[in-house]
C-alpha cells in the first residue's frame, strides 16, 4: 500500500490566488492542475491552500505554489510543470515558491 502524505497547514487567512490571463484558459489549467495533485499526490485542497499565483501570457506560463507545500522543490511542483507542459505544448513554463 503505497504511503499517503497529509499536508499539515499553518492556520492563515485564505490567500485568494493572483490570476491573469484569460479567464476560460486559466480555469481549465486551475482545474487540471487540481485533479493532477489529487491523481498524483493524493492531495483534495481547496486551491488558495496550494496556488499563489498563476500568469498565463503569450508564450509563457508562471505557477508560484505555496511555500507550505514544498514550493519549487516539492512533488507539487513537479505535478505543476508537467500538467502545464501537457497542456501548453508551446508555452515557457516557469514553477516556483511563492514568498511567504
């Protein structure tokens, strides 16, 4: 039976996730993004316990995680770049920790 982590969250005030981009575009990758940490990771959160920031431009996309969460190096990370590398074949995609 393969271990199951439970993320353990300071209590803060929900941060609402800094969005831009196009509106119907962002929520397919939030919603991506999402059932790729529940497939992957095992994580159900509600997405401002997870997402910080999510820029999507002309060529570029940029995902900041929650710091709690492992950031840049944890396996939320990992799951970010790769659910966005499959869904934006041809976009830059930069992953990192969001500041406090």
């Amino acid at each position: 039976m393969p271990l199951r982590t439970i993320p353990i969250l300071p209590h803060n005030e929900p941060r609402t996730p800094r969005l831009s981009g196009d509106p119907a575009q962002l929520r397919r990758v939030v919603d991506a993004l999402d059932q790729a940490l529940l497939a992957r990771i095992g994580w159900r959160l509600p997405v401002n316990a997870w997402l910080r920031e999510l820029r999507l431009d002309d060529g570029e996309a940029f995902v900041a995680i929650s710091p709690e969460l492992g950031g840049a190096c944890g396996p939320s990370a990992e799951v970010a770049f790769d659910t966005l590398r499959r869904l934006l074949p041809d976009t830059d995609i930069y992953v990192g920790a969001a500041r406090g």
